[in-house]
C-alpha cells in the first residue's frame, strides 16, 4: 500500500532512522515538504495570491539548500537567498515577502515536529524605504470614468472608487449581496484575512451597475459572457466568430446565396470541433488579470500614469479622508485590522496640511 502523500517526508526520515544509512540528500525529501507545506497553507485558509507567494519563496529557498535538510536550515541559508535576490535586483518589498513566505514554512517546520529550531525568529526585518505613493487625483477619476467606451468599464472605475475594495474582492462580489438602499451597500464575504464587512457605493456607482447589469439579478457581479462560439449573418454572408487561445478570430463560413442557414450551422459546428485551441468556456467571473487589463486599456485612452486597481482603493480612501472622513471608519470600509495600515494608504497633498495647520493649530490663526 502507498503512504498518504502527507506522511512522505517523515516515513523517509524514519526509513533513513531504522536502517542506520544516512540519508545522502535530501533534495527529494525537501520537495515533499514544499508540498505538505501548500496542504498545510491551504488548511489555514490562505488566499491563493499568499499561497503562491509563499510557495515561490519557498521553492527558491530549497534550490538554495541544495542537498541539506530544510529542518536543518539556519540564518546563513536564508541570507544567501536574500544575497541572490538582491543581486538580481529584487526590491526591498519583494525581499520582504520572500522572507514572510520563509517565516511561514519555519513555523510550519516546528509544528510537524520536525525541528525546534526557528531561524526566522532571530532575523532581523529589513527596513523599508519610506516613501509616498502618488494618488490620483478626482479630475483624472473623472477623465477615466468620461474614457469609458463600454458599460463594464464604467462600472468596473466605479465600483473600485466608490467601494475601495480590492481586485480580487471585486471578482468575487455576487449581484445577491448588493442592497439597492441609500447609499447601496455590498456585502464582501471572506476578503483578505477570510473576514466579512460590508462597503458602500454612491448614486453614480448605482447607476453604472444598474446600466451594466441591464436587469441580470444573479450570478457575479463582473461575469464574463460565455464564449461557446457565435453564428450570425451580416450583409450577403454568414459569419463564425470564436475566441482561439484567448484571441477573438472571425470567420466567413459563406454566402447567402449559395448556403442555407441550416448548412451554415452545420459548417459553424464542425469549425469548433475541428479548430485546435478553441474551448468553450461558461459563463463565470472575469479574473483579476482581465481587470488589470482592462484597467490598463483604459489608462491608455484616458492618459492616466499609473493606474491600476490598488490605485483607485488608494485614491477612495485618500478622498475620504481630504473630505472629512474618520480614519476609523475608513479603516472599517476598506477592511484593515491595524489603523496603521490605514494610515499608509491616505496620503494628504502638502496643500491639504498646510490648510489643515491653519484652521487647527491655535498659533496659526490671526488674532
């Protein structure tokens, strides 16, 4: 009978253990545990952007270790990787993220039981740059919603901005959880950390769901149309077009005159069966690459640097914020447990402090 995949690190140790032949290498041995490590991630409930995150310090920590135990690992195999990733040109964030992935596999080393020896917990955080992020400004959110060329792109500005929900909550936000109240109010279930919260949307924001819906009650919110192909007749002739390794192909299967619409559908069905990279996909929730690039065709026509979808949850909260919001029920909206984070993300204009000072601080105001 073959071990549980869950068990194959620990039976080699313990076959190594019994037969009293050291184990040469343990480079197999180590992918095992990369592959325990995921069960362990996927057990905790961990998003899959973390888990892949982690999987990927983590593979590139055991390409380092080479033949050594991973539960033997010590400071010096960690800062080699992290010499590596400099060399490279790695950023001080994404070096951060290595080393939070690494931290999570020690953790996950010590309660196998497979060491009681944590690296990690005697390694120092690397400091990160200070630096703020550039916020868009309300006339380029406006520029961005008047370049919108289709009732997806609006909504898609409008949600971000009005929500300041992440894109991978986006995807996930249902037609269900929305209530049609004053303001509207969405209901985001299991975002980041795997907690609930509610967000709140404004007039225009309804208007534009409303208008991309076009009365659809259910399903995602952003659901991508099914593409199984499609058959119709323009002018003198009868058309197929399909979606081919993501790219959308048109076809002229032939004229009216010399093909029945019954001869042409028959044509259409044999050009799905037989167009190798043509798959027919359901209808489903568009990704979060799709809004990224959706994003990034409409940056484009609308001249708008730097736009993406953490930029548009910036921007709500910076806005919130100039325009008299509480930092605490900022911090609700966009769902952070530490108001620091918060902080991070309301970024106010040198013109907003100066304004701020003179109408707040005593010795500032005229006698």
């Amino acid at each position: 009978m073959q071990p549980a995949p869950e068990s194959i690190a620990t039976i080699l140790t313990e076959q190594s253990e019994s037969s009293g032949v050291p184990i040469r290498s343990f480079a197999q041995k180590n992918l095992y545990l990369v592959e325990d490590f995921e069960r362990y991630l996927i057990a905790l409930g961990r998003s899959e952007s973390t888990r892949r995150a982690y999987l990927d310090a983590v593979g590139r920590l055991v390409e380092v270790l080479g033949s050594k135990d991973a539960a033997e690992l010590d400071r010096s195999d960690i800062r080699k990787l992290q010499s590596q990733l400099l060399a490279k040109g790695c950023t001080a964030n994404s070096i951060r993220l290595h080393v939070a992935g690494i931290r999570a596999f020690c953790k996950f080393l010590r309660l196998a039981g497979l060491t009681i020896h944590d690296p990690t917990l005697v390694l120092a955080h690397r400091k990160q740059p200070s630096r703020l992020p550039r916020v868009l400004t309300a006339e380029e959110i406006g520029r961005l919603i008047a370049a919108a060329s289709t009732a997806l792109e609006r909504a898609v500005v409008e949600v971000l901005y009005a929500t300041g929900v992440r894109v991978s909550e986006l995807v996930a936000l249902r037609v269900d959880d929305i209530t049609w109240s004053e303001p509207g109010v969405i209901r985001v279930h299991r975002g980041k950390g795997d907690k609930d919260r509610i967000v709140l949307f404004g007039k225009k924001a309804a208007a534009a769901i409303r208008k991309y819906l076009g009365g659809r009650e259910t399903g995602f919110l952003f659901e991508a149309p099914a593409r199984t192909g499609e058959f119709f007749g323009d002018h003198a002739s009868w058309y197929a077009r399909l979606c081919v390794d993501g790219v959308q192909r048109c076809v002229r299967l032939g004229k009216f005159r010399g093909l029945s619409e019954a001869d042409a559908r028959a044509k259409f069905e044999r050009l799905k069966a037989e167009t190798v990279g043509f798959h027919a996909h359901p209808a489903g929730p568009y990704n979060t690459r799709s809004i990224r690039l959706l994003l990034s065709r409409l940056s484009s026509r609308a001249k708008v640097a730097g736009l993406h979808p953490h930029a548009l949850r910036r921007a709500c909260a910076t806005h919130m914020l100039q325009g008299g919001a509480d930092l605490r029920a900022i911090q609700e909206l966009l769902g952070h447990e530490n108001v620091t984070t918060t902080m991070i993300y309301t970024n106010l204009q040198v013109s907003d402090l100066v304004a701020i000072h003179a109408r707040y601080h005593p010795h500032a105001k005229e006698d």
